[in-house]
C-alpha cells in the first residue's frame, strides 16, 4: 500500500479491519518486521490521539520514529512557479524529497482552512507530499478527511454490535468554533462499505459535501433518528456551504441520556476531543454506554494494520 488517504487506497477494507482486531490480541506478533525502518511524522497542527497511537503502532512492529511539530520548522512553500521572497523558506518538491531519505514512511497531518474550499476539498498539502515524496505516505488527518479515525471506530462497532447490520447514526452536536467536516466525511465514506445501516441527523443547512453524503439518509428530526438505533456516533461539523460557517449553536442538539435512552441499548461513540455538556453531556460519556476511550485504544491497532501492510508490502 503505497499510500493511506481513504477507504479508497484499501481493497478490502472489511479485510483491514479484521487484521486490526487481529493485531490487537496479539500487538507484537510482527516486531521484528520495522527493524531498520523509520516512520517520520510531521504535525501541521496539534494532536493527542493520532500522533502517540501511531507512534505507539510503529513501534510494536520495531519501527523507529521521528515527530516533527511542522510548523516550528522552515515555512513551506506548495504553490509552484512562486517567487519565494517572503516567508516561506523551502519548497515542498525539496522538503518532501529530503524526508524521503529519511523516512520509510511519512505520515502527514493537516488541517482544513474552513477558508479555501477549493484547496481544501483538492486536500492540496497532502497531496503535494505524496506527489514528490518518495515513499509511501500515511493521513494522520487532512482537510477533509481522517482515515486512522474512520478505521478505529470500524474496528469498535465490530467489536460492540449485536446483530449482523447495525444501525449507526452519524448526528451533528453544537460546539462553541468551527470545526472541520474531515472526521464526517471520513466516517460517511468508510461506513458505506461496511455492513452497516447509516442514517446522518443534523440541522439543516449543515449538509455534507455530495461528494461524501451521497446516498446517505438525512432526518433533520434528532430524536427520531435515535429511536432503535445501535450505535450513536456524535461529532460536531462546521457548513459546508457556506463554507466553514457556523449556522446555530443550538444546544438542543446535544447529545443526552433522555435521547439515548430511545436507541435500542445503543452505544456512545465520540472521535475525542469532547466538550462535555456542550455536545454530550456527563451522563452519557460517564456511564457504560459510551466507548470513547475504546475508540481510543482502537487508533493504535488500526495505525499498526495500516504501516504493516506498507512496510511489509
């Protein structure tokens, strides 16, 4: 696998999702298998999760690795044919083959603007690392989409469901800035081919990109997407169109147990960061439903899935 962006790099996804869950019963049965290889991170923007549970799957399979906070570095230019007098010191085409010697593999994690959606939905800096980078490049998160996320809750509903299609509820929550589409996106994309019954809620006006959203059940009405549902995945995102707006804050829209409790025994599932009593409040994250920290735990196994495939290939 040359590269991780998408549900679309991966021919078997349903695959890659049992490997995952394989790997972890059995975390370091390939720790042998990075000896002499070298995983290069670098973070265009903060993270918790991502950057130690990747880091953390690179080294049960004996990788090293090297974390590297982008932006305390050189300013990158990725624009071609630019005179470079101002503030950006290197080119992508150089930085991207420099880290190539250096790296076996590159995970790259962005952010959207909320301000360019041309360059945003082009995902243009990722792009650009895996146009001139010379080894096989990993999405620690883009601008539009986060693939290491997508696979982990994957791993989770396979784990926690009881029947043999699930119903899983994608639901908009309120939060006090804007926020991406990418986990929305991403979580859309990789549902549609597992075998799950997805329904998105939110209000309108914060439609997703067709591009993701296609096909996808809508119910503007919350609590009635909630009624018999399995698996209730919570995640606030900014508009689409406009652009990277944000349209109400309506708290109404928070995830409650009163609304849980019109699931059918469903779980609670949360990508992290939260904001409790904004988007769900205590009673919910608090009690045995939830499985944000499951969810958690889940990004190393399928970080480890997704690096054994590209080193062991």
């Amino acid at each position: 696998m040359k590269k991780f962006t998408s549900v679309h790099d991966v021919p078997d996804p349903k695959t890659l999702v049992q490997e995952a869950m394989s790997l972890k019963a059995n975390p370091f049965v390939h720790d042998a298998l990075g000896r002499h290889k070298t995983l290069v991170m670098l973070f265009f923007n903060p993270s918790l999760r991502t950057r130690l549970s990747t880091e953390k799957a690179a080294l049960n399979l004996g990788m090293s690795v090297i974390s590297m906070n982008a932006t305390e570095g050189w300013q990158l230019e990725f624009q071609d044919h630019v005179v470079m007098n101002s503030d950006k010191a290197e080119h992508i085409r150089e930085a991207a083959g420099v880290i190539s010697q250096y790296a076996d593999v590159i995970g790259v994690r962005t952010f959207s603007s909320l301000t360019d959606h041309e360059r945003d939905y082009a995902d243009f800096v990722l792009n650009r690392f895996i146009e001139f980078a010379s080894v096989p490049v990993v999405s620690l998160e883009s601008a539009i989409r986060h693939p290491l996320q997508s696979l982990a809750d994957c791993v989770t509903i396979e784990e926690h469901k009881t029947k043999a299609r699930p119903k899983v509820v994608l639901t908009w929550a309120p939060h006090p800035r804007a926020l991406p589409q990418a986990v929305a996106n991403s979580f859309i994309e990789w549902m549609k081919v597992m075998d799950v019954d997805l329904t998105v809620t939110h209000p309108p006006g914060y439609e997703l990109s067709p591009l993701f959203a296609e096909g996808v059940p809508i119910e503007y009405d919350q609590r009635k997407a909630f009624e018999g549902v399995d698996f209730i995945y919570c995640k606030n995102w900014s508009a689409y169109a406009p652009y990277g707006q944000i349209l109400n804050q309506d708290p109404d829209w928070m995830v409650t147990m009163d609304k849980m409790n019109l699931t059918d025994n469903g779980k609670f599932m949360h990508c992290l960061p939260v904001r409790r009593n904004v988007k769900v409040e205590d009673a919910v994250l608090n009690s045995p439903i939830s499985l944000v920290l499951q969810q958690a735990n889940n990004r190393t196994y399928a970080a480890q899935a997704v690096l054994r495939r590209m080193i062991g290939e």
